[in-house]
C-alpha cells in the first residue's frame, strides 16, 4: 500500500494504518528532525510530538498527495515550538572567529586528526548547527530528505526562487566553512 | 540573466530539476563560462561533504496519541493489535520478578531468559497507544503486578511455614537423641557406682585386719 493508500484507509476507520505509516515515516523524519535540532535525545522526542500532531490532524488532511511536505510540516512545527519553548539555540555568522568557536580550534588547527577522531555525524551536525534556521531547514529537506525544490517551496510556503537563493547561500557557506576546516569528502568518507 | 538568477538555475540543474530545455541552456552556458563550471564544481564538492552524514536508525518508542483525536476512527481496534502489546507487557512484568535480557528492536522485543539462553522468546506490537488505553494497560499492569506480589508472599508464607515444621522436628529429635544421650550416661554411671561398690566390698572383705 502506498502512503495515500494508508492515509486513505486511516481516514476510513482503519485506524491499525496508522502505524503502517509511522513505520514508514520514523526513519525520514527522526532523521529530519536530528539533522535540525542536532541531538539525538530531542530529536527522538520532537518525532514522538510529530506523530502525536499528525494523528489528530491526519484526519483533515484533504490531499493524501501530499503527505509527504505535510508530515515534515508538522515535523518542523514541533521542532520550531520546542525550539520557543527552551532557550533558542545561538546561530552564528559564517566568519572566521565564529566558525571556529562554533566547531573548536582544533578543528582548525588539526583538522585531519580531528575529523579523524570525532564522529561525522558530530561535525556535520556542528557545521549544520551554525547556519540560520532558515536556511539550514532547506538544506535539510534538499539535500537529506529528497524533496523537490517545489515541495521544499510548498512546505515552507515561500516562493520557489526562495528556496533556490536559500540553497545558494548555504552552499556558499559551507564551501566556506567547509574549505576553511579542510573538511573534504575524502576525509569524511575515510573517517565512515 | 543576473548572477542570482544564474545561482538559481545553477542550484536546480545540480538537482536535476531542470526541463530539458533549460537544460540544455545550461549546459551551454557551461560550456562556455569557466566561472560557472567552477562554481558548479564546487558546489558538489560541497553537497558531497554533506552527504557523508548518513541516515541513522532511530530508536523505538511508543507513540501516545490523544483518545478524542482517535474517536473519528469508526472501527475498534484490532484485537490483535491490544493482545499484541498485553503480551509485552506482561513480559516486561515478568522483568520485575525474574533477571530477564530484554532487547527492543524495530517494534520487536526479545525476551532472554536466564535459564534458556538459547532459546530467546521475541514479541512484536504496534507503536500506536491511545491515552486512554495507556491508562488501562496501566491498570492492568498494575493489577497483575498486585496479583504476583501477593502470588510471592504467598508462596513465601508457604515455604517459611514448610521452613519451621521442619525445623520443629529436627529440635524434636535432637531433644530426644540428647535425653536417650543423659538416660545412657545415667545407666553408665549406675552401673560403674554399683560396680565400685561391689569391687569396695570385696576389698574390704579381703583385707587383712590391723587390729590383730
């Protein structure tokens, strides 16, 4: 069955297709949601938050279609919620000083041995962690969810040409950061 | 085209989202602009950074979702669906009064005895619970837990009074084996003293007077 078929069948009463669905959406949106908030432990609870909305929302749900924008809609809604409701996360600019405070000197100054030692996951998460929220939520959904840029564009309900200069901008300022730290792909991928 | 409407375009032919028209324009404005084949080249250097962070598996939880929210559901819920999750608890209850291995996996919970090793006990539930069906789960958790408590005290009650009547025997016989033991010395003791008295008579009988 497909994800609208399920929905479907939920919105007939079958409410055992729930968690069909929920196994097919943990995986995207935990994923999601820790590539967002960056720990493992909130990112657990903001999916349990997302799910909890979408079962009282599924319902109403009018075009299945689309559930695909409109589970990470809700997904970025608890995540942005939980977000007001805790000390907000610093964001910084993308300069020197700054990179370097946010992912530590000695990234800088032994960049190999550090990526080395410290887990991707943990640089890429710190990398991610510095951009504004903005633009760091269409990365997300670009480049490790798989959306479209007119899906990205729907479910953050901007224009599409926002998504894309948004797009440009995190590129910008990761090539940046990443040539700064010389962060390559070799590195990381002798590190996985 | 302006270099941020370049950009844009850039960004949607890296992610092949291009019509074939425009993306062929690119491809020929590529062909000719060494700025914008740099630019594209780095920006896959940057999305390859990126895609070294890998998915992860995301551990289990249980979802509790609002009882009102699920009242639009005009079925009940599958028999199975309960049994299947009464099953788990009731091997998570078993926890409390056995020293069990559990693991949880993708909805799947193994249960390691350690009396079986080799024969681990696996059930599989939904991850869905409504608040409401929570709470009663929790009252049957709750009663169950009762009913074994009570269940051990009992079953302790019966083993300390097994415990004592054995015990009162056991001071039984060792009172009689330590009377039969005092009877024995007394009958030793009545038999020496009536032989010494014998042995003093005849002594007495055979020796010579002092007085002759």
């Amino acid at each position: 069955m497909t994800e609208a078929d399920l929905i479907n069948a939920f919105k007939r009463g079958d409410r055992g297709a729930f968690n069909d669905l929920v196994r097919l959406w943990h995986p995207r949106i935990y994923n999601f949601v820790l590539r967002y908030a960056g720990d493992r432990d909130e990112a657990a609870d903001l999916a349990q938050q997302t799910f909890i909305r979408a079962y009282s929302a599924l319902s109403k749900l009018e075009n299945p279609e689309k559930s695909s924008t409109w589970i990470y809609q809700i997904a970025l809604n608890a995540s942005r919620d939980a977000g007001r409701t805790r000390q907000r996360r610093p964001t910084v600019d993308v300069d020197d000083e700054n990179i370097a405070a946010a992912l530590g000197d000695d990234v800088l100054s032994r960049p190999d041995a550090v990526a080395h030692e410290r887990d991707v996951r943990d640089l890429l998460n710190r990398a991610l962690q510095t951009l504004p929220e903005e633009q760091r939520v269409v990365v997300i959904m670009k480049e490790y969810e798989g959306l479209k840029l007119r899906e990205i564009a729907d479910a953050l309900d901007v224009s599409i040409n926002t998504v894309k200069s948004r797009l440009y901008r995190v590129f910008e300022s990761l090539k940046h950061l990443f040539e700064l730290c010389c962060i390559t792909e070799e590195m990381l991928r002798y590190d996985a | 085209m302006t270099p941020d409407e370049r950009n844009a375009q850039l960004i949607t032919y890296i992610y092949g989202e291009l019509d074939e028209h425009e993306r062929q324009e690119m491809e020929a404005f590529l062909a000719t602009n060494g700025e914008a084949r740099r630019s594209l080249e780095e920006l896959r250097r940057t999305l390859a950074v990126l895609g070294a962070w890998e998915d992860e598996t995301p551990p289990f939880g249980l979802t509790f979702v609002p009882e009102d929210a699920a009242a639009g559901a005009r079925r009940p819920v599958a028999w199975w669906w309960a049994s299947g999750l009464g099953v788990a608890i009731a091997a998570v209850l078993v926890l409390a009064f056995l020293r069990i291995d559990v693991t949880m996996s993708g909805g799947t919970m193994t249960v390691r005895m350690n009396w079986a090793e080799d024969t681990p006990v696996t059930a599989s539930f939904d991850s869905v619970l409504t608040e409401n069906r929570f709470v009663r789960y929790q009252e049957a958790y709750l009663e169950l837990t009762q009913d074994l408590i009570e269940a051990s005290e009992l079953r302790q009650r019966a083993a300390m009074i097994e415990f004592a009547r054995v015990l009162e025997a056991r001071r039984e016989e060792d009172l009689r084996q330590i009377g039969q033991g005092v009877r024995n010395v007394g009958q030793i003791a009545e038999r020496s003293y009536l032989q010494s008295g014998v042995l003093l008579t005849r002594w007495a009988q055979t020796r010579p007077s002092r007085r002759k």
